[in-house]
C-alpha cells in the first residue's frame, strides 16, 4: 500500500536536531555526518585544511570549525563545493577568519550558481527552515575563487593541492546530481569525498538532476576502488564493501526513479499519476529512509521532465516549489 504524502511543505515539519558525527577515516580524512542532514568531509595536511561542502549557514560552520579545532590548529585554507545548492555552500563565508583563501567548484557549478543560483537561495531556504536558522547571518550567494576544468568530465580536468603531507585530487566526474558535480579524492588514502552524486539510506534529491547520465558517473566512482566514503547524506562507508553498497544504493534510487518517469510519460500520466505509479515501486524499497518524503515530489516531477526530453532541470523558484507540491497534495 503507497505511503500517502507528508502534509507539511518539504522538511519544514523536521525541526528536531540531529545527533552530530565527527570520525576519523585515515590518517588526513576525516568525516563530518548528522543522521541525514548534509555531511561535509575534511581533509587536514600538515600545512593547510579542506573542507568539502561548506554547510548550510555560518553558524553551522562554526560548529564544523569547532570541531575541527579539536584535532588540528591549521589554517582552514580551501573550501570545496561539491555542487551549487544553496544547503551546501553559504556557510562559507564563516571559513575566510579560519584561513580561507579559495573556494574551489567545477565550470558546471559556476554556470548554476550563475543561471540559477539566487533562485535556488530563496527556495532551500524555505525547504529547510532547522537547518538555515540565523539565515540573516548569510551574507548573499557563493561564489567561487577558484573554477577547475572546462565543463567536461574525467580527471583530464582535474586540480591536484598539496595540504603538506597529503594531495586532494578534485575534477567533475560526470552528471547526476548535478551537471556540474564535484568531487574530492585522496588516492594514497583511498578516501571519496562525493558529495550528493552518493548518498546512503537517505533520500537522494533529483530535483536538478541528469538522471540518464547518473548511472554512468557512479560506475566511474566505482572503478576508484575507494576504500571510504563521505557521501552526501547518511553515514560515512568505510571499506569497500561498504562504499559499494552506497553506490549500489544511490544507483538502485536513481534506476528505479527514472524508470518510473519514463513508464509514466509513456501511458501520458499526468504528474499525479506518475507520482503514484513511482511510489509503488520506491516506497516499499526507500520509504523508511531520511528526507525521503521531501525529496520524492521533486524527484518525481524531475524525472518525469527528463522522461518528456527537458534535458536541462527547469529552475525552482520558492513559487514553484509550493505550486508543485499543492498539486501532488490535492
């Protein structure tokens, strides 16, 4: 029997605090993970820090550089953003009185945060009011300082950082979550920072996706045999048994989504119908997991957009978001 949907818009029904995580995964790597919410990962060299996913606020920065300050004293010199979404990234004006001198995303991410970055603002913050409390605090849009690669996937484009003691290899692997996904890499330590391209038993947010693409991009993560794992959200997967049962997961949500979406378009469902038609084959496998009831109406209207030849995601706008959710709601 289908779940019938969540009543309060997105996440704003989820004001409960999250237990907060910060675990060692090798000698430089470490993972900063809160049951569900957006993780960050860390990488702290013997001269300088990476932080991978800048939070959401200031404010949640600083209870990241607190945590940080626990095991290290070095500058905090280069934030990374994985993505454009506005959850990830406008903590990072909180990291320039640690040391930030550079924040790094890929071509495809500067275009986003361009085309549609203000948009995107306005709108998560509405989805999440817990986690974007003190939004006062965010001083406008981020933008990076540093833009890697010309668009294109593969490690042809990438940026090698020397942290002192440990290199950060960072490139565009491919689309899925985004077009301009990013990722960073320790080869020696074999430790993936993914960022949303890989979640575990969370739900995976589509809603600007290239859900044709993902599958690929996650076999090219695969081929690194990886031996830990910061993913987007969930825990952080050590071993590689373990990191392949993350992507497993996040391939399996974005299959069976996008297999929906086009199973939908092709009877001409409406998106009402396409949404229930894809809760019978998501729900009984991922309608326990985090977030999963926000996540779903995005993805779902995604997937069946790019099942329907918009290659490019239509921009949420605040406005959007209710209208569409209204719509699944009545």
């Amino acid at each position: 029997m289908s779940t019938a949907p969540t009543k309060a818009f997105a996440s704003q029904a989820d004001l409960t605090e999250k237990k907060i995580k910060f675990e060692q995964l090798s000698a430089h790597c470490w993972a900063y993970t809160a049951e569900g919410d957006p993780n960050s990962g860390v990488i702290i060299g013997d001269k300088f820090i990476m932080v991978s996913d800048a939070t959401a606020t200031p404010a949640l920065a600083r209870d990241l550089i607190a945590k940080i300050r626990t095991v290290s004293d070095k500058p905090i010199k280069y934030v990374l953003l994985t993505h454009y979404h506005a959850v990830r990234v406008l903590g990072a004006s909180a990291y320039a009185a640690e040391g930030a001198t550079e924040i790094i995303a890929s071509r495809g991410t500067y275009e986003l945060i361009v085309e549609r970055g203000a948009q995107d603002m306005q709108s998560e913050i509405e989805r999440f009011p817990r986690l974007f409390q003190g939004v006062e605090s965010i001083p406008g849009l981020t933008w990076p300082t540093m833009v890697i690669g010309d668009g294109k996937p593969g490690r042809q484009g990438s940026l090698t950082i020397d942290l002192g003691g440990v290199k950060v290899e960072i490139w565009h692997p491919g689309s899925g979550h985004t077009r301009g996904d990013t990722i960073a890499w320790v080869d020696e330590e074999k430790v993936l920072f993914s960022g949303d391209l890989v979640e575990y038993e969370a739900g995976v947010y589509t809603g600007d996706a290239q859900l044709e693409e993902w599958p690929a991009t996650l076999e090219a993560l695969k081929a690194l045999n990886a031996e830990a794992i910061v993913p987007g959200r969930g825990e952080a997967m050590k071993g590689n048994a373990d990191v392949n049962k993350a992507l497993g997961y996040t391939q399996r949500w974005v299959e069976t989504l996008f297999r929906c979406g086009k199973e939908a378009a092709a009877q001409g469902m409406d998106l009402k119908a396409s949404m229930e038609h894809t809760r019978k084959s998501m729900d009984p496998i991922f309608g326990h997991v985090f977030i999963y009831e926000h996540c779903l109406p995005f993805d779902v209207s995604r997937a069946y957009d790019e099942a329907q030849g918009i290659k490019n995601p239509r921009i949420w706008t605040a406005q959007r978001d209710k209208e569409m959710w209204a719509a699944l709601q009545a």
